[in-house]
C-alpha cells in the first residue's frame, strides 16, 4: 500500500511540475514586460530618458547607449538619424551574433513570442500589445524580418512597430529587435 501511495505522490509531483511549466511557458517573463514597457513609455520622450552616453557617432546617426535593456541583450542602443523630415529615434538591441543559424532562429523566435506575450501599459496608462505573423527564415535567404504593431487606443504609438531581424553576417548571424515610429505613406 506504502508502494502505491509513493508512486501516486510521485505522479502528482511530475505532473504539478510538467504543468507548471507548460503555463509558464504561455505567460511573458516579467522582467522582459516591465523593462519592454519603460522602453516603449519612453517613446513618448523620443527614449531621451534612457538615453544614456553617446557611442561612436557614424555618418548619418547618432548612436547613444540605452540606459534600460531587455533581458538577454547583448548590446542594447538609441539610434537618432539626421533627418530634417523624421526626428524620432529609434531603438535596438541584439541578442545574438555568433554563427549557428539554428541557435540564431531559436532567439529570433523567442523575441518574437516574448512580445507578443508581453503586457504594456503606455505612456497614458492605456493597455497595449504587439500583434503580427512570424515570418520564418530560411538559411539560404540569408535575411528575414517579421514586424509587430503596437496596438492601442493611445495616439501617440499608431505608427510604432516591433522589427525583429535575423540577418546573416560576415562571421555568421545576428539578431536584433528595432523599437521604431514608422510613417505609413
């Protein structure tokens, strides 16, 4: 009787655990909402909150480091482009350089899924979420970039947009996210 009831106990634990994981696995990570949702408040400053010191200025943008990163960055930045027509900024993070497609493909994937998860609260306390189709690559393209709109009643984000890139590289593949206001003409 002591052998039943100790698998049974044993099952439960298994399958407590199992479907513990299976729910976290639905909802977003924490840390990457809340510092995603400071990145996207920060839109409505042009991100000059989080902007932090200036990097090697480059031919026609200006590249500061970011004060707040997502989880998992490598390298996390805010780009200003010397364009009399669109003064906003932008911002970047790359998560993966390095050579496996297969490894790059898992990020890209993971980013996307994160925030589409991901639960946003704007600048004027309004609920927010990204929404778009993953655009899955193919090696030999060398190239993909899926796009994910922010939807929200808040005006000030109706043109603002989530580009997930997984570019091939001369060494290899690189992965990055672009938080951007991209004018539909």
């Amino acid at each position: 009787m002591n052998k039943i009831f100790s698998i049974i106990l044993i099952f439960l634990a298994f399958s407590i655990n199992s479907n513990a994981q299976f729910y976290k696995s639905l909802l977003p990570n924490g840390e990457f909402s809340d510092s995603l949702t400071k990145i996207i408040v920060d839109f409505n400053t042009n991100f000059n909150t989080i902007q932090g010191q200036e990097m090697t200025p480059q031919l026609e943008m200006n590249v500061y480091q970011s004060k707040t990163t997502l989880p998992g960055a490598l390298h996390c930045s805010i780009i200003r482009y010397h364009s009399k027509l669109d003064t906003s900024a932008s911002w970047q993070a790359i998560f993966y350089d390095g050579e496996d497609f297969n490894d790059a493909f898992k990020i890209y994937k993971d980013i996307f899924n994160q925030l589409k998860k991901s639960k946003i609260v704007t600048a004027d306390k309004k609920p927010a979420k990204f929404k778009g189709e993953l655009q899955k690559p193919k090696e030999s393209v060398r190239f993909a970039s899926t796009e994910l709109i922010l939807e929200t009643t808040d005006l000030i984000y109706r043109n603002f947009f989530a580009q997930i890139q997984l570019n091939s590289t001369m060494d290899g593949w690189e992965v990055q996210i672009n938080l951007i206001n991209k004018y539909l003409y």
